[in-house]
C-alpha cells in the first residue's frame, strides 16, 4: 500500500512567486492534514480536511496560504505571493479514523515533506 | 497554551550505549503523548504513543516511553543503541483546537551514533 506522497520534494523559488504543494493521502483516509516546520522551530499544524471540508484551518498563517482538497482526495497548498519566513518543510499527513480522535486506531501517516526555500 | 519541550538539540551517543531523550509537556490535563522520528530522506514514523492506563509503553525498534505525570514528563528510551538509530526524533502531544485534534510538537532532538 502506497504511503502519503508529497511533491514536490524540494522547490525553490524568489521572493513574490507563487509555489503550490501537493498531498496524496493513503487511500481511502479521510482525514488529511497539513503541518509546517520552519528551520530551527517546532513542527506545526496549519489545517485538517476532513473529507473536502475544512474542519480546522485556525493555524494558517495568513490570506497567502490557501488549502483545497477537491473530491477529497489530494489536497494541493499553495503559496501566494511568497514571502522568505515561508521557507520551511511541510508536512502532510493523514489518518482514516474520523470517529473522536483520529488517534484511536492509532497512527497519522506523515509523508516525506515538500521543503520550500523562498530567496 | 499547550507546549512540548525537548531540552537537548542534539545528541550524540556510541553505539551500543543506552539513550534517554527527554520531553516534557505542559497541559491542565493528560495529554495524549506521542514519540516521532524522521530518519534522512523519510516521513515522519509513529515510535509510540500513551493515551492511559500503564505509564511504561513499548514502541517500535526496541524503544520505550515512560510517562510521569509529577514531572510532566514522557521521556524515550533505548537499552542499546543501534547506528541506525540516527535521526531526528520529536515528542508531541495531542489536544482538541478548534473543532479539531491538533499535535503540537517540540523542537526535536538531533541523535547523532557514533561506531
């Protein structure tokens, strides 16, 4: 079984681009999340789909960032325009449980990460 | 606010020592705590995780958590540490934000295995 795939692994980019990221979740899980680890900082969350709707999206860190997941499958983040504190690697994750916490069956699936660098 | 605290950025053992990483956490009550590595090039692994009941809980490659809730602490272990241990590993603990479960992770520690 395929894992959570992210790409692409490695962007860079100036200062005013725009970079879009892309999430497939393990097949079949419902939740998928996005989490953010800037250099030297702890990993952080930035928002839950539960399906295609966003059940929580209270750590995006501004109106740049925009998250879809169209038909509930992959998800897509993109940056725009990006600033240089964007850089950073980010996570995606997903977990099928969406009964309580998506824990009780115990694990998310973290991809590899897409690590952005914005010059 | 919810906080993970790894003191140690980087560590360095020799292989076949024992390791004790440390993590604390700070919550009005028990979180659900968790022990995460990244290995070079990989994803993020689940080592283990406690949500109640016995406070030594066994993991995944020989590892052990031990949760203390007087020191507000789940520190990991390993008896014998292997090369291919070296990696980065984060504690995180869960608790419910806005509608949603959220980990909030600490800093990381670095370990670093030498022959």
């Amino acid at each position: 079984e395929a894992g959570v795939t992210q790409f692409p692994s490695h962007s860079v980019i100036e200062k005013g681009q725009t970079v879009t990221l892309r999430c497939d979740p393990i097949s079949g899980h419902d939740n998928l999340y996005w989490y953010r680890r800037v250099m030297g900082k702890e990993i952080k969350f930035l928002l839950h789909f539960v399906k295609e709707s966003k059940q929580d999206e209270s750590g995006m860190p501004n109106n740049r960032f925009l998250a879809e997941r169209t038909g509930g499958t992959y998800s897509t983040l993109k940056v725009q325009p990006a600033e240089l504190e964007d850089s950073g690697v980010y996570f995606c994750a997903s977990s099928q449980d969406i009964a309580g916490t998506p824990f009780d069956t115990g694990e998310l699936f973290f991809g590899e990460g897409s690590r952005l660098t914005v010059l | 606010a919810q906080s993970v605290t790894q003191p140690d950025i980087h560590i360095t053992v020799s292989e076949g020592a024992s390791l004790e990483l440390r993590c604390n956490y700070s919550y009005g009550a028990t979180p659900y705590l968790f022990w995460y590595v990244q290995s070079p090039g990989q994803g993020l692994q689940l080592l283990l995780k406690y949500f109640s009941g016995d406070t030594l809980v066994q993991g995944i490659k020989g590892f052990e958590a031990e949760f203390k809730r007087s020191q507000s602490s789940f520190n990991l272990r390993k008896p014998s540490v292997h090369w291919s241990d070296a990696a980065e590993y984060f504690c995180a603990a869960l608790y419910s934000g806005a509608g949603s479960y959220q980990l909030t992770f600490g800093k990381g520690t670095k370990l670093s295995v030498i022959p």
